[in-house]
C-alpha cells in the first residue's frame, strides 16, 4: 500500500472534529458572557435612570425633611430614599439648612443581588416667608 495516499486519516479527521468543537464551545461561551454582561449594564441604566427620578422628587414628592421612603417600581427595581440632616450644617448660623439625600435602587435577589445608589446635598430653607 502507497504511504502517501491523497486525502485524510480517520484519526486527522476525529482530531479535527475535536479541535473545531473546543472552538465552538469557547466561543459560545465568549457571546453568553457579552450577552450576560449587555443585560447587566441595561439593568444598571434601568437604576440610574430610576435613581436620577427619584432624587429629582426629593422636595416636589417627597418632603425635604428627616426621614425615609420606599416603594417599588417595574421589573422588580426595588428603591429606598432617606433624607437625613447634613452634620455640618446643624452648627450654621444660616437661616437655610443642608440635607444629605441618599437614593438606593436594587434589584435581583439571593446572591444576584444589585444595586445602584446616588447620594446629593439640598438646601432647605427655615423661614416660613421664603
């Protein structure tokens, strides 16, 4: 029999098959993780954009002054806001005070959980006629 017979052995083609099944299997674990890693981001603009609401409310809906709210908003976000007097500002003389306003948006549960938080400063005024 001629050694150097045109075409493939059978053991060249099961190592080629091999060989091209690690690559898919890498790769499709490759676009899981970007697919993974997209939803996760989205989710965190979906807290961001919640939060920023939130802290724009502060005042409007819900009152500057000591204290905390919480509630629910779609696909399971999951927010806390608590507003509490600023340290430095309780020693002023000035007429208007600082509140420290502490936003906290979660979601997920078990050990998925995550959240996203935005903290901001306000001033209150304590004259009645402003």
């Amino acid at each position: 029999m001629n050694r150097r017979q045109a075409g493939f052995t059978l053991l060249e083609v099961l190592v080629a098959f091999v060989i091209l099944a690690l690559l898919v299997t890498v790769l499709l674990q490759a676009a899981g993780n970007a697919v993974r890693g997209m939803y996760v981001a989205e989710r965190y603009g979906q807290a961001a954009r919640i939060a920023q609401t939130l802290l724009a409310g502060v005042g409007i809906e819900i009152p500057l002054e000591r204290g905390a709210a919480s509630g629910e908003q779609g696909d399971g976000f999951r927010w806390q806001v608590t507003v509490e007097p600023f340290a430095a500002s309780e020693e002023a003389a000035s007429p208007s005070r600082l509140f420290a306003i502490t936003v906290e948006v979660s979601w997920g549960g078990g050990s998925r959980q995550r959240s996203f938080s935005l903290e901001s400063l306000r001033r209150a005024s304590t004259d009645a006629a402003l």
